[in-house]
C-alpha cells in the first residue's frame, strides 16, 4: 500500500482524475439515451424500430461497461479516504436475489450515518472473516468495497459511487440532535477521553485551510481535540454520598457560624425528616425545604419561580428556583459541590486502580475522513481502543454494552453544524499518518458550546496508562 492509500501503480490523484472523466462520458451518454428512448414511443417503421432498439442498446451498453471501469477504478482504493470511506464486506456466493446479497456489521439504526466514512463494514478482512456463519448453509467470500452498502441496499453501480464519490458531501447539524457522545442536555457529562499528542494536532492543523472556507463546518481548537472513549452513562461521578444531607448540614454549620441559632437548627433537621402529604409531592415538598434554607442563608427572598402555565415553561434563568434548579440557590449549592468534589475524588481513585494494569499503546492517525458529522482524523487500529473502552466499561459493571462491530475509532477536527453540502475536495491531497503513542487518559467533564458548535470541558483526573517493560 502506498502512502496515498491507493493501490501502487495509481494515485489519490489518479483516481479521482479518471473518474471525472468516466463520470463526463456518462453525462454526455445519459441525453442520448432518453432521446432514443423517446423516440421508439414514436411510430417507426419496423426496420426503423429496429434500427433504433440496436442504437440504444449499444449506447446502454456502453453505460454498463463505463459503470463497471468506475468501479474498478475505485476498487483501487482499499483504505478510508475522503471521497470511498469503504470497508470489508461478506459477499454472499449463491445469493437467491441481488438484495440479500451482502452481510454487513450490526449497529442501532440511530448510529447509521447518512454518508461519509462511518458506513457499516468491517475495517479489516479478518474481522469479515471472523463474522462468517457458523452454520455453512450458504458460502461467502470476504471483498472490498469503496463504498459500504446496507443489506437490503440495490447493487453498487455509478450513481451509487456518485452519491459517496462526489466531494461534495452533505452534512447535518450535529448539535441539533441528542445522541450518545452529544447529549443536549446543559448539564455536563464525565467523560474518559484519550488527548492527542504534539504531532497529531499539526496534523490537524495542515488541513485547517481546507475546513476553514465551509460555512458548515466548525474546526475544533487544537486545545479541545479528543477523542471519547467512555461516557458516565451512570452518573457515578455525580453521586451524592449517602450521608449527603447530614454532611450538608454539618458543613453549612461550619461554613456560616453567623447564621447559627433556632431558626437555622430548624431548617437543618427538615431536611432529614421524612416528607409529608401526597408521594407524588414528595420531590416539590424537598425541594421547597431546600429553598427556605438558601432564603435563610441570604437573609433574603429568593425571586418568584415561573407559574406552571405548561409543561414547556423552560425559559426561566438560572437565578429562577425551577425544581431541582442547583445553579439558583447558590449558596447550598456551593456546600453541595463541595461535598460531591469530595466523593467523586474517592471515584477517580477506583476508576484510576482499575485502569492501572491497562497498558499504553501505539496507533495511526490520519488521514482525515468525512461524514455527515463533520470531518475526523482516521484512527486504526481498532483493537486496542476497543479492549480499553471495555476495560472502561466493565468498572464496576458485569454486562457492559457491547460496541458496534461498525464503530470506528476517530478523532474529530471539524463539527458540522448545519444541514448544507460542503466541499472537501482538498481533503485528499492531505494523506500523511503520523504514530500516535496513548500513554494517558483524562477524565474531562464536558458540556456543548453550542453557539461555537464544539465541546468544552473541565480536567478532574490525568490516569497514565502502563508503559510496557514497566512495573506491573
């Protein structure tokens, strides 16, 4: 293979180049054809007719044979790249009908991207190989494909190469939908995430020129490139401890001498005591608990909280007491950060032991792909990432979910943050790697910046990873 990830004797640039021409031929064909074909709804003489049904079944012919040189020449390519992200696919053998012809990865229908190089196939031959079924009442043949194609999907042809091929790829706004590594909630979430080293971000930066130009597309600050690996799904760096309420009151104590007597005494033990009336008003009847004692901290009222009108009243500000409203009462809430700082350093310590015996480890970055997320930085391979996520996700679970046999590991460098084509035909003239050594992790908590369309986020813990040779 060669550096461009094209076969040796062609080039990115070769490819791409004949193609065009391929694609112009076509064009100039496709006027041809339906003028023939207008003109046999015509009456014709029988050998008129005749002569016209030889005309257009040569020009037809010569469709097929410039679909089939399209396809071969993007078989030439047989790694991602911008313009046939591709992969590993099972071919059935003795298909009964062209469309249950090919057997590809699973993945949620939620995760199915609608272009670009996150398609669902194999990255490698093995992995194709290793899906094989077990049952051999049908065989199958492990093959390449320059674009990926679904089950139920038509046979691959010009125009379904045209559709991924074209360096014009149509791209959503990321941050317009919750998904699982872009939740849209403004809380922030924990993550684990792996932060890349000197030489991949001046990789990132070499294609800034091409990215910078698309409207629809946001470049990630080299200060904010990652790549996610884990996500607090559980909220374990979130939890309370379980005295919570008598900590919270023996800091408040401690921390407002000031404030001591029977009024404060009062409020403190409210909020152990069991609540009362209705169970469905149990939350609202603590939470009013709460807001009595931020009043009484303040020595003044807290602002009126917005009439329940609908259930779609979300517009107040973060100083309106909404239920469960931390970020109103600020001086609880303060207390309360305190003490679950406090408990979550005991959780970074568990998660750190956990991944001590995890060693480091070596990977290719580059060249950068694009789908309908944006455009990342090719990560491979996939192994060692996946034996760390599941090393991640078997903290303090059994049954962890399994990863999507499709899912890829990559590192965005640009978001898309509108649904608009954008154009990335210099992409492919940028096809250097460069080695990436994974010696540490970092436990981030991020939240969306939504009016920039990135991530930001807050470092709570760096966990280096065992370098091999090193103590065990």
């Amino acid at each position: 293979m060669s550096d461009s990830g094209v076969a040796p004797a062609s080039t990115t640039e070769a490819v791409v180049q004949r193609i065009a021409q391929l694609r112009a031929e076509l064009a100039m064909l496709r006027p041809r054809i339906a003028d023939s074909s207008e003109l046999l709804t015509h009456a014709l003489s029988s050998a008129e007719m005749v002569d016209e049904r030889g005309y257009l079944a040569g020009l037809e012919a010569q469709v097929e044979e410039i679909n089939a040189q399209i396809l071969e020449q993007a078989r030439l390519v047989t790694e991602p790249h911008p313009l046939w992200p591709g992969g590993w696919f099972l071919e059935r053998l003795d298909p009964p009908h062209e469309d249950l012809r090919w057997r590809t990865p699973y993945a949620p229908y939620l995760a199915t991207p609608t272009s670009g190089a996150h398609r669902h196939a194999w990255r490698t031959r093995e992995g194709a190989e290793a899906a094989v079924p077990t049952d051999r009442r049908h065989e199958y043949r492990a093959v390449w494909s320059p674009i990926t194609l679904g089950e139920y999907e038509a046979p691959l042809d010009a125009d379904t190469l045209n559709e991924v091929g074209n360096p014009r790829v149509r791209v959503r706004d990321r941050f317009a939908f919750p998904s699982g590594w872009s939740r849209s909630s403004d809380e922030p979430i924990t993550f684990v995430v792996a932060l890349p080293s000197a030489q991949v971000r001046d990789l990132a930066d070499r294609y800034a020129p091409v990215l910078a130009d698309q409207p629809a597309l946001s470049l990630v600050p080299t200060s904010w490139l990652h790549i996610p690996l884990w996500q607090d799904r559980s909220r374990r760096f979130e939890d309370a401890p379980p005295d919570m309420t008598e900590r919270l009151a023996a800091r408040i104590v401690e921390r407002y001498p000031e404030r001591a007597g029977e009024s404060l005494t009062a409020l403190l033990a409210r909020l152990s005591a069991p609540p009362e009336g209705e169970p469905w008003r149990y939350g609202s009847r603590i939470w009013d608990r709460y807001c009595a004692l931020e009043e009484e901290l303040r020595g003044a009222p807290l602002p009126p909280r917005p009439a329940p009108d609908s259930w779609n009243t979300v517009t107040a500000g973060p100083e309106v007491p909404r239920e469960w409203n931390w970020s109103a009462l600020t001086l609880v809430s303060a207390v309360r950060r305190e003490l679950i700082d406090e408990a979550r350093e005991k959780v970074l310590d568990d998660l750190e032991a956990h991944l001590a015996q995890q060693p480091a480890f070596d990977v290719v970055a580059g060249p950068a792909v694009a789908d309908n997320d944006g455009v990342q930085l090719d990560l491979w391979p996939d192994e060692p990432f996946r034996e760390l996520m599941d090393r991640c996700a078997t903290w303090r679970e059994s049954r962890p979910e399994p990863i999507p046999a499709s899912w890829r590991p990559s590192l965005p460098i640009a978001y898309s943050t509108a649904d608009a084509e954008v154009d990335l035909t210099g992409l492919h003239h940028i096809r250097q790697r460069v080695t990436w050594r994974i010696d540490e992790l970092a436990v981030v908590t991020m939240r969306m910046d939504r009016e920039n369309g990135r991530y930001r986020w807050n470092n709570l813990r760096r966990i280096p990873l065992r370098t091999p040779g090193g103590p065990t």
